[in-house]
C-alpha cells in the first residue's frame, strides 16, 4: 500500500473549470485508521472539507466548499493514490458534483516546501 497521507499538502497540476479547485488551492490530508480528511482553501475557494474512506490505495469520500462569491457546493470523489518515482504522492481523481451538474478527472500531486 503506498504510504500514509498523514499531513502531505498535495495540489492540482492543472486548473479545472473557471471558479473551481485551481493550481492555487491546497489540500491539508490527515489519514488515520482508514479514515481520511482535508482541509482545502485557496484560489476560489475560500475553506473547503473532505471526508471519506480509504482500502488500500482507493480513496473514497465527499467534499463540501464555499467559493468567495458566497456560493457552497458539495460532491463526491474516488481517488487512486499512486506514488511517483521521487516518493512523492499523487491522486487521481474521478468525481462529480451532487449539488449541481459537472463531473470529470483531476490529479492532485504532493507539495514539497521548494514548491511554494
């Protein structure tokens, strides 16, 4: 299984659609006994949340966030986690608003302190 996402801040290589999860939003993950969640804020998206599950290296969960133009949404996600050849994490992402129509893929990849 690849390793834990306790405390990794992990980013989108590329921004989504105008006004969602951009290049400039952070996700704060905490992973503890299956359990994952995480903290994201940046770009529009003023505070964000995720909680969900994880078996083996699939990530299951939900999020909920709030834009700055005071609009909320939510939606769910399945991620793979994979790691990369420098040790660092990435996830693949499918996932898909419940709160109104969109869906699609993304990636999020590991931060490291020299990436700002």
């Amino acid at each position: 299984m690849p390793r834990s996402l306790e405390g990794l801040v992990l980013a989108p290589v590329a921004d989504q659609a105008p006004g969602q999860v951009g290049t400039r939003t952070r996700f704060t993950y905490h992973e503890r006994d299956g359990v994952i969640w995480a903290d994201y804020t940046g770009g529009d998206v003023v505070r964000g949340h995720l909680v969900g599950t994880r078996e083996g290296d699939r990530l299951d969960f939900r999020y909920v966030q709030l834009k700055y133009d005071g609009t909320t949404s939510s939606g769910h996600c399945v991620s793979t986690v994979v790691e990369l050849p420098d040790g660092r994490v990435r996830l693949d992402e499918t996932w898909e608003w419940e709160s109104q129509s969109g869906s699609g893929t993304s990636v999020v990849e590991q931060v490291t302190e020299h990436d700002g």
